[in-house]
C-alpha cells in the first residue's frame, strides 16, 4: 500500500519554483471544483476545442495523423484533431473530480465491457497485466479494474513538481489502486512482488522510451518499453490489452480485450522483442478503433539525429541486418 512520502528537502530556489508552479496548478483545479463534474468536463472540452487547438503542439498532432492515416483527408485529420483536445481539455478538467468517477453507485460514471477476459484470467491464478495507453481519460482503467475487485497497484511516472506529484497520488487511491508504484528500481521491486503473488499490475505503454525497443507503430518504429513483455516473459504473467473510451460527457466504458499470446524460445531477446512488438500491434488497434480517444500530441516516433540508449536494441537491430545509430 503506498505511503505518502513527505516532501523531500531542495535548495530554496527550487522549492520556491515548484511551489508557485504548484499555485498555478491548484487555482486551476480551485476553478473546475466550482462546477459539478459535468460542468467542469463540459467547460475543460470548450477549453481544449476553441484554445488547446490553436496552440502550436496542434502542429505535431496533426503531422503525426497525416502520416499514420495517409489515405484521410484534411478535413477528416481536423475533426480527429479537435475532437482529441476536446477529451484532453474534459481529462484536465476533470482532476478536480476523480472522486466521482465510479463504477458502481446511483450515478455510475464507468463501465466494464470484456471482464470474461479478466476472470478467466483471475482463475489461472497467474499475475495479470493490464496494458493500455492515454485514451480517453486514462485514469479511469485503473478505477474500473480495482472497483470490479481486482487486486494490484498502478504503475506511474513521477510528476517534476512534488507538491503537485503527491496531490495526483492521493486523489488515485481515492478511487483505485491504493498501491501507486513510481516508476524506478524501488517500483520494479514492488511491481515483481504484486505479480509474484498472483496481482494485477496497471500500466499505460503507448509512450516514446530512447531506452526501449523499435515496435512498428502505424508502418513506422516506434521506441517501445520492454518492461510488460520482460516481466510477462520471466514472471509467466497474462497480458490483458485494455481500452479506455469515452461515451459522451464524463462517461467512460473499460474494455478488456482477449489476451496476448506469447512462447518462450532460446532467444530471450528476441521473445522480449516479439512480444513488445505484439502489444504493441494490440495498441494500435485500440486506436485505430477510435482514434480521436488517443493523445496524438505526443513525441511517439523517433525524430532525426535521435540516437538508441539502448544496447538490447542496438543488438536486436544489427542482428536483423540494420545498422543501428
């Protein structure tokens, strides 16, 4: 279960730093708690429609649909583009309510679709993860899994800022896992412990790592964690692909998709690159599925010049016959 650590100590400028920052964010958050959650998410989608749009990130966005959907038209690209801020904009908002987001109660904001994939999986009594990527509002998998009575912990990258870190952290246990592992080698402890004993472990991988392995992405390589396919390789784990979309205003459905199938070879590398690569495939789908629920402003693909961290990968390339950087 997680403890909320203190406040670490910082030379004085930067905790001033991070605590004006942290004002910035908390005024933010202040404003949408004035409204109920169907206010505040209407007002962050109006938000990201007429002003998130029009910043300059919409650049990348829309170059990255243009080459993942050449065969679309620019009107087609725009309306995947507004409709994507529009959710990003609502997801902003709707922090300041994600003590309301649940699966059960007079109101119920979420739903679970696919949970025969999530039993079967539980009665093999084998370590589950669950892996998904920034759709739609990515915080409510985690929900739905745990409020269905799923037991495990949320895996996390630390945000910069402490003081708003710690805040996101206990506003997660309110509705989900109580265990929210930062990513890092005391988290990978923990994570190998949970799944050891038969847990479930809620991981988004849809994110660029120079660390990571090339997994075709949209006819392009994409830099790819290992980790779910390293530990489902070592740890006999089920993988079970999950999709988060949004059904209108603040209302989400989870859907579980089957599990992905994976064997072991000789070649430990190469079984960690394939199945990397397959859910990787399973990812895809998901967005192709409704690709306005996927944050297309990210830096997915490598750009020009990056060089590979990477020396699993490095050997993975030069041994499939391409040099590697």
């Amino acid at each position: 279960m997680t403890e909320i650590a203190p406040i670490p100590k910082m030379p004085l400028a930067a905790m001033l730093r991070y605590r004006a920052e942290a004002a910035g964010f908390f005024t933010v958050i202040g404003f949408f708690k004035l409204f109920g959650l169907d206010g505040a998410s209407a007002i962050g989608g109006w938000i990201g429609r007429n002003l998130l749009y029009r910043t300059p990130t919409s650049r990348r966005g829309r170059d990255n649909l243009k080459t993942a959907y050449p065969e679309k038209t620019d009107a087609e690209i725009e309306a995947i583009l507004l409709e994507m801020w529009d959710n990003l904009g609502r997801t902003i908002a709707e922090y300041a309510h994600l003590d309301k987001l649940s699966l059960h109660g007079a109101d119920p904001r979420l739903e679970a679709a696919g949970l025969d994939h999530v039993d079967a999986a539980l009665a093999k009594g084998k370590g589950v993860m669950f892996v998904s990527g920034h759709f739609a509002n990515w915080e409510t998998m985690a929900f739905a899994a745990s409020q269905y009575g799923i037991e495990g912990g949320e895996v996390y990258r630390p945000l910069n800022n402490p003081y708003v870190d710690r805040w996101m952290v206990r506003q997660r246990i309110k509705n989900g896992p109580r265990d929210q592992i930062a990513k890092g080698a005391q988290g990978t402890r923990r994570i190998f412990t949970l799944l050891r004993s038969n847990k479930a472990i809620f991981m988004l991988v849809d994110q660029k790592t120079n660390e990571g392995l090339p997994a075709p992405f949209f006819g392009r390589d994409a830099m790819t964690t290992p980790a779910p396919a390293a530990l489902a390789l070592k740890l006999d784990c089920i993988v079970l692909p999950t999709f988060n979309e949004r059904m209108g205003g603040a209302r989400f459905r989870m859907t579980v998709h089957p599990p992905v199938e994976f064997s072991h070879t000789q070649d430990h590398d190469k079984d960690i690159h394939r199945l990397t690569m397959e859910i990787t495939r399973r990812i895809e789908e998901m967005v192709r599925a409704r690709p306005s629920q996927w944050l297309w402003i990210h830096r997915r693909w490598p750009k020009p010049g990056d060089r590979l961290r990477s020396k699993r990968a490095k050997a993975l390339l030069q041994s499939d016959g391409t040099a590697a950087s």
